[in-house]
C-alpha cells in the first residue's frame, strides 16, 4: 500500500469523526511524507467524497466556539484565521450568529464574573470586566454597553 492511500484512508477515517479544515488534515497527514501533488490530491479527493468542507468546517466552529467555549466574534474570527479560512468564509460563519444571543451571551458572562473580580472603585472594576470580556473576544463597544447596564460606570472622580 502507498503512502497516498494510506494518507487517505487515515484522513478519510479522521474527517468521518468530526469536522476538520484543510490545514488540520495536512498537519496530521505530515508523517505519511507526502510529495506537493499527493497533497493537493489528497485535499481534492476528500472533498469530492465530502468528507471535507470547509463551509461546513467554519459553521460548526463558529457554533460550537459560540456556544461551548463562549467566545466572541474577534476571538473565533482570529482562530479561524490561525488556521487558514478565507475571509469571506469567516464572515459567513461569523454571520450565523445572532445580535441578540451575542448580546445575551456576553451579559451573562460578565454578570456571572462580577463577583468573582475584587477591585476598590467602579474604575477599576471597569477595567478588569473590560479587559475580561476583550480577552473572550468580544468588542470593547459592546462591552462598554452591557457594563452600562450593568450600572458599571466609570467614576468622575478619575478624570
């Protein structure tokens, strides 16, 4: 048995267990040394039998990410982008998300942080809950908006 047919039966295996992208299949194919065409026949075989799509990749990342790992849309897109999807392919997926579960997703997150962070003045608390919501991914902006609605001001007093 060749090294391509072994690659490909080992990525078809892998691809039937869950939803890979073309960079991932490619890293685990590494160790079949497979020459630059073998490569591109490998990726164009198993899309043509479906195994691979990365259309599909990219929605059930964004899903799952959303969802699971309760990231924002900067953090998955960066992600995404670590691992080689076309922008226009982020944008569609990132799209699937809706405004309102976003928004919904990061008051939860921040109401359920505030006790849990110490700080001596709404300032500082501004501070650690913007930096934790910017660390999850989410934009400043709206995290500026649900600390407001969350009471969390900043104080006169600093500026």
């Amino acid at each position: 048995m060749s090294n391509y047919t072994e690659a490909l039966a080992f990525a078809a295996a892998y691809c039937s267990t869950a939803e890979h992208c073309r960079s991932e299949i490619l890293d685990k194919t590494e160790k079949f040394e497979l020459n630059p065409e073998e490569k591109v026949q490998l990726i164009q075989r198993l899309q043509q039998e479906k195994f691979l799509d990365e259309k599909r990749y990219v929605r059930a990342f964004v899903r799952d990410r959303f969802r699971f790992n309760k990231w924002g849309r900067i953090k998955i897109r960066y992600m995404l982008r670590q691992k080689g999807i076309p922008s226009d392919l982020i944008d569609e997926g990132i799209e699937t998300i809706s405004e309102e579960d976003y928004l919904d997703m990061l008051f939860s997150l921040l109401k359920q942080k505030k006790p849990s962070v110490k700080s001596k003045s709404n300032y500082e608390l501004r501070g650690k809950m913007l930096r934790f919501g910017s660390g999850r991914g989410f934009e400043p902006s709206l995290i500026a908006q649900c600390l407001k609605k969350m009471d969390i001001e900043e104080d006169e007093a600093y500026f």
